[in-house]
C-alpha cells in the first residue's frame, strides 16, 4: 500500500491532554516521534511549534465531541492539512488501546489515507452555526414552555384553546390576563378583551372559561411559565438581530434559496450555517445526502440487504430540510413538490416521502450553490402541466410544422415518408 502522506501525525484528543506522535516514513523503517500536552492554550501553541519544527503539515485527530474544537482553532491557519475525522474511521482493534498507541494507530492509518476527512466549515460559519443552533435550541425550549402553560390551564377546566386556533393571540392572552389576576371577573370583562374579527362566538368563549378552578398555587406556576416564555422570545429576538448581522456578507445565498418553495429566510439561514456555501467540500450531491442523514445505509451481506433506513447523521440540518419538505409539499403556489409527493406516497409512504422530498430539495441546493442559478428543475414543465396540455401543445406544433413543410413545397406523399423513416427509429 502506498504511503501518502510520508510525514503524518496521529492526535489522540481528551478534555485535559493530547498525545501526538509522528510517523516519519520518509525513511524504509518508519521512526516515531511522541510527545504529550496539555489542552491549555499555551500548551496547544507549544504543540503547533513543535509540528512545525519537525516539518509536519498533515495532521488527523478524532472528533471526540467537542474537545477537538481548541487543538482545531489552534492549528488552524498555521498547518495546512487538519483532519478531523469519524471515530468509526479511526477504532483501534480491540485489546491494543491506550493512549500512546490510539496516537500511533491514527497516524499509521492517515499517512496511508485510510482516514475519511469529516466536513468542518470554514471559521465565519462555525461562528454562524453556533447562534443557529442556540436559537433552535431556544426555539424547542419555547414549544415546550407553551405545551406546558396550555396543559396547565387544561387541568384547571379552562378551554380557551377549543375557541382560540392560538392561545396566545392578543383576545386569548387578555382573557388569561383577567383569570390569572381578578379572581371576580364578570362577563363583561372576558367580552370587552375580544376582539372584533374574532371567528368564535361570545357564547362560546363564555362557556370555555365559566368554572375555572384555579389554585392560587396553580395561577403562580402559569405566571412563572407565561415569564419563562416572554424571557425567551427576548433571547430569541437577540440572536436573530445578531445572526442577520453575521449573514450580511451572504444574502445573495439567502436570496438564492428563498426561491425553493417552502424556504424562508429562517430556514434558508439555518441551511446555510450547516453546509456553508462552499460545496468543494463534498464530491458529488450523494456525499452530501449521506452527510446531511438522507441517504439509505447500506447493510448488505451474502446478498440480502439488511437495513436500508436513513442514519442519525443531520441533527440540526434534517429537522431544517425535513420542515422545509412538509412546506414545500403544502405550498399552493407552487404544486411541483406536492406532485412529486404525491407519486412518492403512494409506493413508499408519507414518512419515506418527505425524507425524499427533503433529499430532492438539498441536492437542489447542492446545484445551486455550485452554478449561482435559481431553483428551476428540468422537468418543472412537465410537472407542472397536465399531459393532455403537453400532448395538444405538442400536436398543435406538429400540424404548423406540417403546413410549413407543405408550403415549401413537400408533397404529402414526402411527408409521410419521413414520418415512417423517423418511427421506425424510435424504440419498442
């Protein structure tokens, strides 16, 4: 096997020290190097100092979670090649692990290229990926939060959310506003906070809060959630101000995705943070599927496939394209995914076809971030146009043909001729 990288160095990554040891095999016998150090920054300096005395530019190490991020940062800019790779590409055999030899076994295994780079983005989109994801995180926390203050007001006997598509409109909130703090609201009170297009009837609304029975300890635990919920859209609010700072130098990518039916600007931002727009990264728009976790695994032994379920890959970037999918598929101004949906469905399921409505829309991305075009699929017409408007567009062009060959002089006998010699070409 050849060797690749006649200089490589294994990093083997904990929270408090590293071990590197590099392979030297510009020589028949290879020799190794091995030194420890700590994970202060001071220590990772010494570290890239002593990389670079030693004339070694091609370093790997495991994503053992995030404490590879600071031996990442400190080599970045300074070594030319830093892999991080997979730990499934990098497992030592089973009775021969430690420290030093995990090290030496990385190394060994990069210098002949059997390491499988994993995709890090460049530094501005690491910096964009963490707002993104601290809002999708804060974003699930407020879908909980609000669960949890409408189950509350449920075990009290209030139904306002049977009345109220949303519990937290301006009418719901004020209604809740008089229950949470006049224990002796009248009917008029619950009238004069609704609002005038309101659908629901007054009736209704009265039912919906006559026999509350709310504790003044149950009052304290919707009021301290109905807080929590306020404190969020606030930190919430933040980070969208500081993230559409971070994306200016990106709109036209933003713009460019918004034209896919079912992306906004959220969501074409959250894309963006996770597959930046630099698609070198990936060979083929199948890499970037199998990356992204939309792609089948591949199980197969003696012949029989065992499983060919997605993989957990895309924590954060499935959610984002698989909402897009369910967007996508309901926008009525635009029925290309839909259709596309709908034939899906019907031989494989509405799950596996939003996960292929998903896939479709990144290998999308993965065009258009390569070429700089809108969205614009090839077979958009034919989707789009029922086959009896293609099949009476295609005789209408058929017959204004024919006149024309005739008023050039062709005979019939000619054109009839020609269309034999071109049918007989077409496949059975």
């Amino acid at each position: 096997m050849e060797v690749i990288y006649s200089k490589a160095c294994g990093v083997d990554v904990h929270k408090s020290f590293i071990v590197a040891v590099i392979c030297d095999s510009t020589s028949i016998t290879p020799k190794y190097l091995r030194k420890r150090f700590s994970t202060y920054n001071n220590s990772l300096i010494e570290f890239r100092n002593w990389l670079i005395e030693n004339d070694c530019d091609n370093v790997c190490m495991e994503s053992t979670g995030k404490y590879y991020v600071p031996v990442y940062n400190a080599l970045e800019g300074f070594i030319s090649n830093v892999v991080v790779a997979n730990p499934k590409w990098v497992k030592a055999i089973k009775g021969e692990k430690d420290d030093n030899k995990d090290a030496k076994w990385i190394a060994d295994l990069f210098k002949m290229g059997l390491v499988r780079s994993s995709y890090i983005p460049s530094k501005d989109f690491r910096i964009l990926r963490e707002f993104t994801r601290y809002r999708y995180k804060l974003t699930n926390t407020k879908t909980s939060e609000k669960n949890r203050f409408t189950n509350a007001l449920t075990v009290g006997n209030c139904k306002l959310d049977m009345v109220f598509s949303d519990i937290f409109g301006k009418s719901s909130q004020s209604i809740i506003d008089i229950i949470l703090n006049n224990d002796n609201f009248s009917d008029d009170d619950i009238i004069n906070c609704i609002n005038k297009k309101c659908k629901s009837s007054h009736e209704d609304i009265l039912s919906s809060v006559n026999g509350i029975q709310l504790t003044n300890e149950q009052k304290l635990r919707i009021n301290i959630v109905k807080d929590h919920i306020d404190y969020l859209n606030n930190q919430i609010t933040k980070l969208n101000d500081i993230i559409d700072t971070l994306v200016e130098p990106y709109e036209s990518y933003i713009d460019l995705l918004c034209t896919i039916p079912g992306i906004d600007r959220n969501s074409a931002i959250g894309i963006l943070s996770e597959i930046s727009n630099d698609m070198s990264q990936f060979k083929s728009h199948y890499r970037l599927a199998s990356w992204a976790g939309l792609a089948p695994g591949c199980n197969e032994s003696a012949g029989k496939k065992k499983s060919v379920k997605i993989s957990r890959a895309g924590v954060y970037l499935k959610p984002y394209l698989v909402e897009v999918a369910h967007c996508a598929v309901k926008d009525k101004s635009n029925s290309y995914y839909a259709k596309k949906f709908e034939k899906i469905s019907k031989r494989r399921g509405k799950k596996r076809a939003y996960i292929a409505i998903a896939r479709k829309i990144l290998v999308a991305i993965y065009h258009m971030f390569q070429t700089g075009e809108v969205w614009n699929p090839t077979d958009l017409a034919s989707i789009e146009t029922p086959i009896q408007d293609r099949i009476k567009y295609t005789k209408n062009n058929f017959n204004q043909s024919f006149k024309q060959l005739l008023s050039l002089g062709l005979t019939s006998e000619e054109l009839i001729e020609l269309i034999n010699q071109n049918a007989n070409k077409l496949p059975v």
